[in-house]
C-alpha cells in the first residue's frame, strides 16, 4: 500500500490518532500513539523510543547484566503499511505494526517481527510457504476485592458457559473483522470462565500479525464489559491452563500442502517432509519450550495430564504429545504444537520452528513412532522408562537447553539471543525466592 492510499483512507475515517505498535522479548505489545498530522513523515520514520525499552521483561523496568542500557539512544518503529487496521473499539484510531530499525536505518537485530520475515525467505528459497493458524485461550476473570476469581462458574465447554458471556463473545468477532483477523471458533473451553477462540490459517506473518491484533481485540472488548481477559498459562492450581495451540503446514509455490501424504507405511495419511519436519521440531523441542513457554509460569501449566505435551513425541490425535497430528487430511493436513503458551512472541516462535523444522527436513530426521497411548497416567520414571523424553519441568530447564542449541541461537542471531536468555533468566532468579501458600501449609508446622 502507497503512502497515497494510507492518507486517503485515514483522511476518508477521520483518524485522529495513529498508533503503531511492536511486540518485544517478554511477548508484550508496546505501542506509542501518534496524532496524526503528517502521514509521510509517520510512514517513513514511525515513533521513537529508548533503545533500553526493548529490554522490558515481566519482572524489573531493566534487567540487570543486559548490553541494552539508557545510553545508547533511540530505535524507531517503522510501520508496515500492509498492517493498517481501523478497530471499531477505539473511535478515530488507526493501528499499524511495525518493524523496529537502529539510528543508522539498519533493521534491529532485537525485531522479531524482521526475523520471521527473514525465516521465511529461506524458505520460500527452498521452496516452501509456511501456513499458520493459532487456537488461543484465555480466561474472563474479575476482582473481588483483591481476589482474582473467574467471571462464571460453568463447566467444560458448556452452552451456559457460552450464553453468559455470549455478547461479549459477539463484539469480540465483530471488532476482528474490523482488523483483518477472521475467527472461525468462539467457545466455552476449561469451564469457569475459559474460553477458547481458533483464528483461520493464512501465511506465517499475517497470521503473526493477527494474533498481535486478535489480543488487543479481547483484551479491550472484555474491557469494555467490565471483565478483565487474561492470557496468563496458569492462573491458580484449581485453573486449566490456557494454552496457545500452533498449527502449521507448508505449501509450494502452486500451494499444494506439502504436508498430505497418500502412500504414507505409517499410515497417517503424512508426508515424508511432513516426517522430516516433525523431526526437526522434536529433536529442537527442549530448547523451542523455553521460547514456547517464556515464562516461570508456563510451566505450572507444561505438567503430565494437563492436556498439554506430555512428552516430546507426536501423536495422531493425541493431545499429550508435544506435537499433535489433527484428524484432517487433505489440503487440511498440518501438525498442531501444543507446549506454546500467549506469554510466547509468535514472531520469535515462528521463526525458530520453522528453523527447527526445515533442520529436519533438509536433514531428514526421523521422528520415530508416534504416540498412540494416554500416557499423562505416567510418572515421569515411567515414561523415561517407555523409551519417551520429557518436556523440561521449569524455565530455567528449559533455558539451559536453548543455550545449548546452536541452530536457535545462529537463527536468533547472537544480540537477541543473548538478551533473550539474560531476560528470561532474571525472570527465573527473581521468582526462585517467592514463597508460596502451599509452602506455608505444608511446611510451617511439621519442621
């Protein structure tokens, strides 16, 4: 889209304010607001911000041990004309993503939304288009007084679960319509507030985009109806875990799915390539988990039984694999990746899994059988026992495995790789001396 047709559009909606907007490390999305006076200019060099911002993590403004630090300027975000959106929620706004860039113009080694783009020039170089559809979950809560409790009492995946909140739900799809994001399931999940809505496939960067789009869409909507929408992994031990469900196929340049597979010996109905990317992600999986699940607190969620991954394996229809294979076949086929949470920034996931993937196929890595029995019933002995490799058990396990793959690391590149361990690895320190209530009750007399 020509700098021409962004004025016109925004002069024919009377846009007032012009927001571009980024998603940093921790998963977050950071936005500066603009009053729109000169679209050129807002076009061309987007909003600056500290460079030390891009160093914003869940636990402290700064992290201490990052090279990011308050002397070292500005980065602009620049956006990307493509990205421009008109939310019915926000009257007389306009929003825009965007790329972040250094002073010198160059595109920042900390943009994630730059590096899936560059993860899918190399596969479009070898001839692959990756397709994306995310199912996210999230819970409607409310306070009551300082107490965090769901919005409604409803069971699993129950109509009154849906009816209570079925407004809400409503203006939920209509505002995606108004931001490009075309929802195709809205429904009660876990019960007691869960819900779960299925975003439709498209290329990896507008589904990125999207997703970036579809939580400011449910956080400001809830909003609006005076409940707070939160994509925490877990929320209490008595909670389901929302989790972030990624689906993804490759096409080829006619668009045929890659992933289809008539003469398949296993019989799923899977492709060699579709084998050998499967490999790929399995044999990276330990190290993905700690940009899957980026937080201290996914990993109360990433435990056997939940319904989640309980071990690094792939299943057909089989929801404790890390990598799930759906029922469809067809130019449906796809595999579906059931360890990443909403804390996780898609860009960087993206862009890492398809590294891990196409490692397998241009290696042809052999993922093994697949998983074709419950084994959440299992104690962690006895899966190792079965031949089965666990998922870590927290994000410090998780961190040390990412420091240990060099492919994450070439992908990510070294700047970003190494803030991204500095960050998350504060997360870790800063949480390791929190005491819980469990703690207390269990502990507190008997010692």
């Amino acid at each position: 889209m020509k700098a021409g047709q962004v004025r016109k559009r925004l002069a024919d909606r009377g846009i007032v304010m012009v927001g571009v907007s980024y998603v940093d490390l921790a998963g977050v999305t950071r936005s500066k607001p603009l009053i729109k006076t000169e679209v050129d200019s807002i076009l061309r060099h987007g909003f600056k911000t500290a460079r030390a911002n891009l160093d914003m993590n869940t636990a402290a403004p700064l992290t201490p041990g990052s090279k990011l630090d308050i002397s070292q300027g500005d980065v602009s975000v620049i956006p990307d004309p493509e990205t421009l959106v008109f939310p019915s929620y926000a009257p007389g706004t306009a929003r825009f993503i965007g790329d972040v860039h250094e002073a010198d113009g160059s595109v920042s080694p900390f943009c994630t939304r730059s590096l899936l783009k560059r993860a899918l020039r190399n596969a479009s170089s070898a001839g692959y288009e990756p397709l994306v559809g995310v199912e996210s979950e999230f819970h409607l809560v409310k306070f009551q007084g300082e107490k965090v409790v769901p919005a409604d009492t409803s069971g699993i995946q129950t109509l009154d679960g849906y009816n209570e909140h079925r407004e809400l739900l409503g203006d939920v799809v209509k505002a995606l319509s108004t931001v490009g994001v075309k929802p195709v399931k809205a429904h009660a999940e876990g019960g007691r507030g869960q819900f779960e809505i299925d975003l439709s496939h498209d290329n990896a960067l507008k589904a990125a985009d999207g997703y970036v789009y579809f939580k400011e869409v449910v956080k400001a909507v809830s909003r609006a109806h005076g409940l707070i929408a939160s994509f925490m992994p877990k929320i209490g031990a008595d909670w389901w875990g929302s989790g972030l469900h990624v689906h993804i196929n490759l096409a080829d340049r006619k668009g045929r799915n890659l992933f289809e597979g008539k003469g398949d010996k296993r019989k799923l109905g899977l492709s060699g390539v579709c084998y050998d990317f499967i490999g790929g992600v399995l044999k990276h999986a330990r190290a993905l988990s700690a940009i899957a699940a980026p937080t201290v607190n996914s990993y109360k969620r990433l435990l056997p039984g939940r319904w989640n991954a309980d071990a690094i394996t792939y299943g057909p229809g089989n929801r404790g694999s890390a990598i799930r294979i759906p029922d469809e076949r067809g130019r449906a086929t796809r595999i579906e990746m059931r360890m990443p949470d909403n804390a996780c920034n898609l860009y960087l996931l993206l862009a890492c899994t398809l590294s891990a993937g196409l490692d397998g196929v241009e290696r042809k890595l052999d993922p093994g059988k697949p998983l074709t029995f419950d084994a959440s019933h299992l104690s962690d002995r006895e899966m190792v026992s079965r031949g089965l490799h666990l998922m870590p058990r927290s994000l410090g396990e998780a961190l040390s495995e990412l420091e240990r793959d060099r492919l994450l690391r070439q992908t990510m590149g070294t700047e970003l790789f190494e803030e991204f361990i500095t960050q998350r690895s504060y997360e870790v320190s800063q949480a390791a001396d929190q005491v819980t209530q469990w703690e207390i009750s269990h502990f507190l007399d008997p010692f």
